[in-house]
C-alpha cells in the first residue's frame, strides 16, 4: 500500500499538486487520482512512473521506501531472513 500523505506532503514541499503532477507523468488527473487513492480496478503507478517521481523531487532512498514500499513485502522480506 503507498502512503498517499507522504507523496502528497512531498508535492506541497515542492509547491505542487496532483494536477501538476499528472501532468508531467502524462496523465489525466482523474487517472492520478485513481492511482493514488489506489481504486479497485487501477493499478498503482508504473515503474517507469515512479522513477520520474522519484527523479522530479530528488527523493532519498528513505522517502522512497516511505511513500512506495508496501508494507506486506516488507514483513515477507523479513520473515524469509528469520
């Protein structure tokens, strides 16, 4: 699940919002807006989306992990190194 506060919080830092953001990933907004709030029958963003994101705000390895790790992954990372 991605944290969807974080992205947001980040986009304010950066005086932008889903719109502009959209649309420099090459979206519409309503299909931002699906993706973000993660909707049943959307997928999330791409890899290739994530990356521009990633490279747009000059995010650190920890903000990365923050906003797009899914946590479930996480925990079967660690259960697998027990």
């Amino acid at each position: 699940m991605m944290n969807k506060n974080k992205l947001r919080a980040v986009l304010a830092d950066h005086g932008e919002n889903q719109r502009i953001l959209a649309e420099a990933l090459g979206m519409s907004r309503v299909t931002f807006s699906r993706k973000i709030n993660e909707k049943k029958q959307t997928k999330g963003f791409s890899q290739p989306e994530i990356s521009a994101i990633i490279k747009r705000y000059n995010l650190t390895q920890e903000q990365v992990a923050d906003i797009f790790l899914q946590i479930k992954y996480l925990y079967k990372i660690q259960a697998k190194a027990r």
